[in-house]
C-alpha cells in the first residue's frame, strides 16, 4: 500500500507552499485566507486554506505555513470529507508514544523541524482522492514585542499560484488609541489595500485579485512571494501605563514618554578568530562605523576585539567626542581575522573595564559578538558563565550577538539570561550589518534603570524586575488579582531615571475594572508570557529546580493547548493515512531544507459534500459549521433521499456559490419517480446539467448556474442519456436520485406555500471536533446575542424561503441607537433621525464603527467584534452573523452559546449528555455559513430545545 508521509513543521504566517511547480491541471486552490485580531497587542491569527484534487486518482497534498518565531500554535484542524481532524496538544513523550503505536499499525508518520530568520515553518501533507477536497485550518498566538517604538504584524504568503479568493484580514483593537499605522512589504498593492483608521480601531484587508497576485514587488507569473507588515504604535503617556482586568486576571503594559535619556557606558567585544574571515568581518567592521557614529557625546565606550589573545582600542572607557569616534573608527577599519576564540578572556576584560569606571546615573551595557565555541583560554562552557556571572554581578546586562549557525547559541542564551540581557541571532547574509545595527538601536537610549513592578493584591506575576527600559521598548506583566478583588489591586513602578528616583502609580490609587475585556484574552496573555519566561527560567536551573520548572511550564501549555518546546501536536489522519507529530524547534536548530513529495498543491477548498452518499429515507440534510474564527453558527436546508440497496447514487448539486441547497423529503404530494419507486421531493432549485460535481469548484458552479438556467415552463435536465425534468421554484438545490443504468425519469411537483422551511443552525463545542446541530422552522426572529450589563442586544430576523439565512440583522446599541444590517444597505436609527448607508465608506454609530465591503460587514466597539457575512449571489443573498470577539462571559444568546457534550457509552442508540441530561441524537450534517465560502461538516442532531438547554422560545423575539 502506497503511504502517505507527513511532515510537519513550525511557525510564521500562512503561506501554501509548494516545492514543485504544481501543474494547474492536477489540483486548485479554491481560496486562502488570513483572519488576524489584535487585542491590546495579544494577536490571534487564523489561516483557512482550501484545495480540490482535479486528477482522476488520489494526489499527496502538501501544506505549507509561516508563522512568526514567537508564536504558539494553538490549534490545527483538517476538514475532509465532512470529517474534521483535530490536532492534540500533549506533552511530547505521549505524543511520541502515540506516534510509535501509529507506526506499529502500518501508518506511516514524519517529524521534521525547520527554523527560518523571523518566521518558523509549519508542514503537513494528506492524500486527497480523486476530485475531492480538503481544508486545513491553523490558528496561533502571539504577543507582540514592541521594537523601535512599533509593532509589527508580519503575515507571509507564498501560494505559488494566483488564488482566486485571496484575503488577509486584520483587525486591531487598542482601548489606549492607536496613534499610527502603516501597511509595507513586497505583497503591499496600494490598490489591493483597504485600511481604515478610527481612533482605537484599525481595520486592514488586502484583497487582490488574480491579476494583481502578478505584479506586486514580490509576485511573478507564480503568484505571491512575500510579506504583508502591519506596523503600527499606540497612543502613550508619562504615567502608570495601560492596565486592563477582567474575571481575576490582569495585563500591564508598562512604556511611558517623554523621559530624559540616561547617558550610557558601552563596551563593544568584538570576535576576530579565524572563523570570522571573509564577508562576516567586513560586515562587523561596517556595522561598528555606523554604530560609533551613533553614540551621544554623553556617552563613554570601549572596544575590544578577541582571538586567542585580547587586543584594546583604549584600556578605559573614554567619551564619545569627536576625536575619540574618529580613532575609534580607524581602529575598527583595520580589524582582521586570525586565530582562536578565548571567549571568557575577552568578556571579563569588558566586565572589568565597565567595573573599573563607574559612572552615577549611568546605564551600563556589555555587547559581545562571536561566531563560534571557545576553542582557547577556558573552553569550559559552565565555566565561562559561573566566571561571567561573578564578575558582572548583577550590575549591568550582557547582550550576545551569535554569528551564523556554528556558533552555540544555547550557551550564548543561557550566559545573556543569566546576566539580565538576551541573545540574538545575527544571520549570515548580505544585511548583517544592519541586523547588527538594529540590535544596537533597540538598546541605545535608556530611559530608566532598576525598574520593579510590585503589585499588592497580585499574585502568580510574571516577571516583575528589569535591570533597564530603553526607548522605543516596552515592559509586560501579567497575573491574577488575588481573590479578584479589584479594590485592593494596587500597581506601582518604582525606577531610577537620568537623575531621580521615580514612582508610577495611579492617582485614585487603586485600579478600575475594564469590564470589557475578554477574560480569556487577559487570561491567554497571562498564559502565554508565563510559560515564555518559564521556558527561559528553565535554562538557567538545574536538578529538581530545573524538573519543577519544566512541569509548570508543561501543564500550562497543555491547559491552553500551546505547542511549545515541551508539548507536540499530534495529528491522526483518514484511515490508511498517517499520525504526525508536531512541535516547535528550538532557535539552535538548522534550517531544514527540500522535500520528499512531488505530487504537491497546498490550501483548501470549498466542501460542498458532493459525492454519492446513502441516506435514510426522511434524513435532514444540513449546512454545517464550525467557525474558523470565533463563535458561528452553519445554517441548512433539509433533505432526503430513498434507493434500492445495489442501485448508485448521484447528488446533483447547483446554486450560488459556496452554497449547497436541499430538497425536502416528506411524506406526501411532492414526489419523483425511480424506477417504479415514489420519492417525495420539494423542488426549491434550478435546472441544470448534473456532472459529477465533486470535479467542480466554486467558480465551476457558478459558471454552470448560468449557462443551465431553464425557463420554469419547460425544466429539463440531461445527464449523459437520461432526461430528468423538473419543475422548481427558482432556487438552487442539491437531490440525490438513482440513477438507473438507461433512463431516470424524475418529476418534481412544487411546493405549496404551508410547507414551513427548516432552518440548520450548528453549535460551536469545545471540548468535541463534532459540532451540535438543531433545526428552527418557520421565518422567526431569534435573539443571537445580548449583554446583560450592558445595552447591547443582537437580532436577526431568518427569511423564509428566499434566503434561507437571514435577511436582517438588528443591532441596539443602545436605548436610542439602533443598526439595522441589510444585504444591500444599513440603516442608523438615533433617537428620531434616521440615515440610510449603502456605500463603503466607514459608518460611525456612538463608539461603534462599521465598515461594509463586498461580503461582509464589520461592527466594532470597545471589546466586541461583529462580523457579518453577506453569503451566496445576488438576489439570492442573505445575512450570516460571526462572533469575533466579545467581551463578556454573561453574554446570552445563540452567538454566545459554548456548550460541552460528552457521547454515553454502552446505549443501544447513541446519547450525548449535555449539562447532566442525556439526550437522543443522529449522525447528521450542515454547513457553517461562518466562512465564505461555507463547508460541510458533520454534526450531532438533536431538538432545539435539547440543544440549547432551554426552550426555544426562550431564544425568539
């Protein structure tokens, strides 16, 4: 049997990735799509990409991502034939045993870690059948660092094709303000980019076309090979910073303005061994140029570069004047490499000449740069760093700048977190000399020395005391308000500036509750910093101290499901498939290059559950979903079929696009003959030519609506030799019937206006990869989303036949301001005024703002986040809600609904208890009308009621 090998890897932004050409004829990429949401600088990014297998036998589909080094995955899933594959999070010495029991079993498994510059890799492959489909979905977190004084939201794509549905979307949300925002990187086409800016919202979507995925500074022929970088910064003050809280936990961004400078001592240890000949000295010596001409004249600095032997510039350190810089440049132009490395020589020669030159309100700095092990001198690596450490004694931070990849950079990190600094790779390339330069930058104006955050009323913190707090920068803590007593949480920072010492408190002295933060955002950041600062405590520890850490730093990451260096990500595949495991790197790693597959396409599809399938008579025939982002809800139609056991079974499928449409099945009146056989259909579609639709994509199935529209006086449908007519009511639909090896003879009478249309509505679960199902008939009013402590309610009115999703979305803001939401217009109601919006440009509604643009609708205001998807073809639209956001946990209403399931065992049929209530269910499907466009998925059907813990009425309004 041929087996399907895996790979996985790590990190960065999406990105499909190909490593051969792929020929378009053997697979497509029907659409790919980046969602990225930053709160209070905490990102969550969701990659969604879909693919159809065009060839007529099964084709090994690769899958590539890039996502940023210092993220976390948190999830990845797999949607197959309506089946959804979920990653599991476990700590690594399970997910190698699981691994190995994959293999004894006969399926084949891969392990692979790659490491770029700033983004990681992640990797996978699945064999695909023949025409069909398959869906990954990769969501990870990210805190993001400022630098430089901005952030930066990096997002990489390399589909190596134009995609027909490309989009990136990102939404940032800081209560602070946002004082700027910029969009650069080669996929940055100013006429692709739509970027909005209201006060402490910004909202950027890039949505190039086909063409354009051709002609952007990093596209070609191939499509797309590059970066989209939002950058952006908030707005500060001089004061205590930015706290938020929510449900215990709290978040504190620490970067005040306006601060004097603190004149610094720098002490540059240059490496010049023989390993640092050629490009990488002149690098050195041109990066050193621009940095002396950098330095203050309040500042004082000392060279000194290193072989086996030590060399000065000056034995003290001396001010940056004029004439020292010209000396000091001359003597850098004339470094030249020979010799060994006597590493711990050099950096306690910089140690002792700091020490030896004490200067009041001074920051001290040492930077070491090398390329390689110690090979002279003590080459003891514990050695060196108990020397470091003695002689450094807490006074000032080292910085270690390693060289390439035969350097040992996990000596280099442990010997910088020993001494309160970092570590940075610099890579060898022909911008060294700049990464060497921005390091240097990122360190160059202290503002304040001997910082310490105490918090009374706070515990389990994260990291509370840093030796310094350079300009541009900023400081993070996290933790839990004891008891969540909010009255007695007291922040305070306490640190030296250029010549006093300083206290940051608040003036009410205690700290107001935010309210509107999410508590898992809070919660997640807290997570998120505490297992980061674990993984490097860690390092530094040794014995039971060193096991204790681990296991906290563990259980953490399997709590919120990061995969860290100590957790993998197992992946077990369709049947004949393979387990994979996935886990990050570590920085030191090599990058991995090549691959061993060569039948290769990448993103997903559209799952429109072509395909023959055998159902029961009277069975529901849903549209489901599991949102790929947030809270969604899928929506369907019913359906049935009958069939003689032994007879074939053909789905015919036509609509809008994106959408499956159903006939229902019923018991009398409307009926299609088989084969002698009667079975009951509602006709709600449009004629057209039934191919084997799993072939088709989205844009095939638009193409076909048009060219089969019939007239409804004469319906016709041919399929190879067998003329089935129809008589429909305009709608799109999807029948299955026998196919008879001559002739199907098939007669759709049409619906009566009493039939009432059932509505699917899938439930988003935690805990299980099977989302619940429930059926609402009739055109109703539901109550989708309402904040008992606030004014905010969400309604949506469903069509009753037309649609078959909803036709309006009213949103109360509150007593007085309303937003009714339409496919083709929006209307703010304010007390008595009235204004009526049907163009693009963004609508501010109180502290709301909403954006329309061609699918969707965004509402956004404080911590909520509303996105509302326009889904199907023009006359034939309708509205579809998705929670991004929302800030509180009391929230009511199905948007809001997060139910946990569990199956019971042993029953004769199968049961689900759901808050302690066992309830009767079958093995259904719908789609998720949460994505554009919508997939098919498989869920667990049961009665409204059952579902939602409560009658259904509690729900309608």
């Amino acid at each position: 049997m041929e087996r399907a090998v895996l790979q996985i890897t790590l990190f960065g932004l999406l990105l499909a990735l190909a490593a051969t050409q792929p020929n378009k004829d053997n697979w497509d990429i029907y659409s790919f799509h980046i969602n990225s949401t930053v709160t209070s600088r905490y990102a969550t990014t969701v990659i969604t990409s879909r693919m159809a297998n065009r060839m007529d036998e099964s084709k090994e589909i690769e899958f590539h991502v890039r996502i940023p080094k210092n993220a976390f995955i948190s999830k990845f899933r797999m949607f197959i034939d309506g089946q959804v594959y979920d990653g599991v999070v476990k700590g690594k010495e399970k997910a190698r045993q699981q691994y190995t029991e994959a293999v004894s079993r006969g399926q084949s498994a891969g392990l692979v870690s790659s490491v770029g510059r700033t983004l990681e890799e992640f990797k996978t492959s699945v064999t695909v059948a023949a025409h069909k489909k398959v869906t990954f979905e990769l969501t990870y977190e990210e805190l993001l660092k400022r630098r430089l004084g901005k952030y930066e939201l990096q997002i990489h794509a390399r589909p190596m094709q134009p995609v027909k549905s490309f989009k990136v979307d990102v939404h940032i949300h800081e209560k602070s303000g946002i004082n700027f925002v910029e969009v650069k990187g080669g996929l940055a086409l100013a006429d692709a980019i739509n970027k909005t800016h209201a006060d402490n919202e910004v909202w950027v979507n890039f949505y190039p076309t086909e063409d354009q995925q051709k002609t952007c500074t990093s596209c070609g022929e191939q499509g797309m090979n590059g970066d989209l970088v939002i950058v952006y910064d908030v707005n500060r003050d001089s004061g205590l910073g930015d706290i938020k809280t929510s449900a215990g936990y709290f978040v504190h961004h620490f970067a005040p303005s306006s601060l004097t400078p603190i004149s610094k001592n720098v002490v540059f240890l240059i490496d010049r061994s023989g390993s640092m000949h050629g490009k990488k000295i002149r690098q050195t010596r041109l990066a050193l140029i621009h940095i002396l001409n950098d330095l203050s004249e309040d500042d004082h600095f000392g060279l000194i570069t290193f072989d086996g032997s030590i060399s000065y510039w000056k034995r003290e350190l001396v001010q940056a004047n004029q004439r020292n810089l010209e000396s000091a440049k001359i003597f850098s132009e004339d470094i030249r490499e020979s010799g060994s490395t006597n590493i711990n020589s050099a950096v306690l020669e910089g140690a002792s000449m700091l020490n030896a030159h004490p200067r009041e309100d001074s920051a001290s700095i040492l930077i070491l740069l090398t390329d390689g092990d110690p090979t002279t001198g003590v080459t003891n690596l514990e050695e060196i760093q108990s020397n470091v450490r003695v002689a450094i004694a807490d006074k000032f931070p080292l910085y270690c700048l390693g060289f390439g990849f035969d350097v040992n950079f996990e000596f280099l990190e442990k010997m910088s977190l020993q001494n309160n600094g970092v570590a940075r790779r610099i890579y060898e390339d022909s911008d060294a000399d700049l990464q060497l330069k921005g390091f240097y930058e990122e360190v160059a104006t202290p503002l304040l020395i001997d910082v310490t955050m105490s918090y009374n009323g706070g515990t389990n913190l994260t990291q509370t005391e840093f030796s310094q707090y350079y300009n541009g920068s900023e400081i993070v803590v996290a933790g839990k308000i004891t008891d969540n007593d909010i009255g007695t949480f007291t922040p305070q920072v306490i640190a030296i500036s250029s010549s006093k010492k300083m206290t940051f408190s608040n003036p009410n002295g205690t700290v107001e509750s935010t309210g509107t933060e999410s508590a898992d955002h809070i919660q997640r950041v807290w997570a998120y910093l505490t297992v980061k600062q674990l993984l490097k405590k860690e390092l530094l520890l040794s014995g039971a101290e060193k096991e204790n850490v681990k296991r906290e730093a563990l259980e953490l990451s399997l709590k919120y499901s990061f995969v860290t260096p100590l957790t993998s990500m197992v992946v077990t595949k369709p049947e004949g498939g393979e387990t994979e495991v996935l886990h990050k790197p570590k920085e030191g790693e090599a990058p991995q290059t090549g691959s061993r597959h060569q039948n290769i396409a990448y993103s997903g599809t559209v799952m429109h559950t072509f395909g023959a399938r055998q159902a029961s008579p009277g069975a529901r025939q849903g549209l489901p979903g599991t949102p790929a982002y947030g809270r969604g809800l899928g929506l369907g139609s019913a359906s049935g079929s009958a069939s003689d056991s032994g007879s074939r079974l053909t789905k015919l499928n036509a609509g809008r696009a994106g959408r499956v449409f159903s006939v229902f099945s019923t018991q009398s009146d409307p009926t299609m003959t088989q084969r002698g056989h009667t079975v009951p259909l509602v006709g709600l579609g449009l004629g057209f030519h039934a191919q084997d639709m799993d072939s088709l994509g989205t844009s095939d199935i638009e193409d076909l609506e048009e060219a089969t529209m019939l007239s409804p006086n004469n319906p016709t449908m041919t399929q190879h030799d067998h003329t089935v007519p129809l008589v429909g009511l305009g709608l799109g639909f999807h029948a299955q019937v026998d196919v008879a090896p001559t002739q199907v003879h098939a007669t759709i009478v049409p619906a009566t206006d009493n039939i009432p249309v059932s509505h699917r509505f899938l439930l988003k679960t935690e805990n299980q990869s099977i989302p619940l199902c429930f059926d609402v008939t009739g055109d109703v009013r539901l109550k989708l989303l309402h904040h008992p402590t606030s004014e905010l309610s969400v309604h949506g009115e469903l069509d009753s036949v037309t649609n078959g999703g909803f036709t309006r979305i009213v949103i109360q803001l509150n007593a007085d301001l309303y937003v009714d939401v339409e496919v083709n217009k929006i209307t703010v109601i304010e007390g008595s005024r009235m204004t009526h919006h049907t163009g693009q440009d963004p609508i501010t509604a109180g502290s709301w703002t909403i954006i329309r643009r061609d699918k969707d609708i965004d509402v956004a205001g404080g911590d909520t986040h509303l996105v509302i998807l326009i889904q199907g073809k023009d006359a034939q639209s309708f509205l579809w809600p998705v929670l991004r956001q929302q800030s509180s946990d009391s929230a009511e209403g199905i948007l809001a609904l997060n139910p946990v399931y569990e199956e019971v065992p042993q029953t004769p049929t199968t049961k689900l208890r759901i808050k302690d209530q066992e309830n009767d269910v079958t093995r259904d499907n719908a789609a998720d009308y949460s994505i554009s466009p919508p997939l098919t998925l498989d869920c667990w059907l049961l009665s409204a009621d059952s579902a939602l813990q409560r009658r259904l009425e509690a729900f309608i309004v």
